[in-house]
C-alpha cells in the first residue's frame, strides 16, 4: 500500500495512494489532516487502513523533530520511506527556479497537483495560491511564454533547452493570514483583539485588522493574476487555491472577483478551489515514474 505525506509548518497531512497503470490517474484514499501536537491520530489512521504501507513518499517543510515524530509513528511499518524535494523533475513540467533545491517541495508538488487536476490549455496560465502558515503564489505557462517573459524581464537568465511544455516560473511569498493576525497580536500593545468582519472602511479595531489581513493576501493575488493576464492574455487564468486559510480569504478574494469586470480590462480568472494538492502532486510523479 503506498503512503503519501505532506509535512507542513502546521500541520501534516496525508493519504492513500491509488491509481490504474492505464489511466495513471491519481486518487487519493482517507485522506487525513491534523497538528503535531496531535500525532496520536496519525499513529490511528495508520492503524486503522486495511493493508500496512509498504511505500512511503513525502515532503517535509517541517521543523525537525516534527519530521521525527512522524518517523516514529511509521517504525513500527516495513515500509520504505523516500522525502522529495523541489529538483526532482516532472516530465511536463520544466522548474525554472535558480536553484531547484531551494525551493520549498510544498510549493514544487502544491503546483504539481494544481496542474494534474486542472491542466491549463496552451495559451493559458496556471496560478497556484495556497494559504498556509504562509501565503505562496505560483505561477506555470508554456515554454513559448516562459520564453517571452524571460527575454523581457531576464535576458541574463534564458530558459534552458528542454523540450517540456510548461514552465514553472517562481511566484511569491508573504504571511500566511493567521501569521498575520499573529504578528499584530505579539507585536503590538493595544491590537490584542480576535476577528472582525470584512469592510472597506472598519468602524472598530478587531474588523479593521481583520480586513487589512485580507486585502493585503487579496491584493497580492490580484496583482500575481494582473502579471499572470498581462503574459498570457488569450484564455482567463486558471487561478487553483488551497490552505487552511482559505475559509477565511474567499470570501474577500470572491467579493474582488465580482468586481474584476468593472475595474480590469482582463477577462475574470477562472477560480477553483482543491484539497490536498500536494498529496496529489506526489501522486501524480509517483506514477509518472512508476
């Protein structure tokens, strides 16, 4: 039975790997979330699966004694375990990272699941945002318009020659929402406060906090969307979100898109919203290579 794990800053999450040597689809079976400080539960979902793992894939993004934790949980198992990084290559998709290896696997398999669930056409960019302990922002597009972009943005860093498809670029990072909140809350003497709700124009602290956290990870977005529009300007965005901060951003993020029409001459990005890309990510290079 084959495993696959994504160690968070937060929190680890993980699944059972299935997929048909025809189709080479990926699905991913009780799939499970939870913190460290639990890691009791991890040990039961492992008890609890019909079969004992034989494979183990993961990445880890975690501090080390977290990373330890969950090897120990997977001791008692005759199952080999194998971390992944970010320089581990995909057969359509070239990293255009400087350094590969420095890139966090997160971000690498999160963009690598995205596109497994929802391919971009040619023409068409795909923008990956997950909102975690950090906010990442990510972005994948053709050869031809990676290209492009780097003879105008970076002649001194012209893509390689390779022969695959698509392109990731990089993207950006900024705190997570509540890293945010966190940062105010430890750093600040009188902004102690708990959530408000969304304004344009707060009247009290906690929705004036509240809604500069959520037009400060809206407007990075929209602004990654405007560069990801302006480069492939044919087809909407394919923009996929992820993160368990998402409960607390898609209300704002779909307020902006409901406005895109009025205030950008660009067509609205298509928004999807996915669980566990990361999972599924590794799952899709796991049969890439099997």
């Amino acid at each position: 039975m084959k495993i696959v794990l994504d160690l968070g800053n937060t929190r680890l999450k993980a699944a059972v790997l299935i997929g048909t040597d025809r189709s080479r689809r990926v699905r991913l079976h009780a799939p499970m979330a939870t913190t460290y400080k639990q890691i009791e539960r991890f040990e039961q979902w492992l008890q609890r699966l019909p079969q004992p793992p034989s494979e183990v894939w993961g990445i880890n993004v975690a501090k080390k004694h977290k990373m330890q934790a969950v090897i120990k949980a997977l001791s008692p198992y005759p199952c080999t375990l194998r971390w992944l990084g970010a320089d581990v290559e995909h057969p359509e998709i070239h990293n255009a990272y400087d350094d590969p290896g420095q890139l966090g696997p997160d971000r690498w398999f999160g963009v690598l699941g995205a596109f497994a669930l929802h391919p971009p056409a040619p023409e068409q960019a795909l923008l990956y945002c997950s909102f975690g302990t950090a906010t990442t922002i990510d972005l994948v597009v053709s050869r031809q318009k990676a290209i492009h972009y780097l003879q105008n943005q970076a002649p001194h860093r012209p893509l390689p020659l390779v022969a695959k498809p698509q392109v990731f670029l990089g993207g950006v990072i900024l705190p997570g929402p509540q890293l945010m909140h966190e940062s105010l809350t430890l750093h600040t003497a009188r902004l102690n406060t708990g959530l408000g709700s969304l304004a344009e124009f707060a009247r009290n602290t906690p929705s004036a906090i509240s809604s500069g956290i959520l037009q400060a990870q809206t407007g990075a977005l929209i602004q990654q969307c405007l560069h990801a529009q302006a480069l492939c300007p044919e087809l909407p965005i394919q923009l996929v979100c992820t993160g368990g901060g998402w409960v607390f951003v898609k209300l704002a993020l779909q307020q902006s898109l409901d406005s895109w029409s009025r205030v950008y001459p660009y067509p609205q990005p298509n928004l999807q919203f996915t669980e566990h890309a990361v999972l599924r990510g590794l799952g899709t290079l796991y049969f890439a290579n099997d």
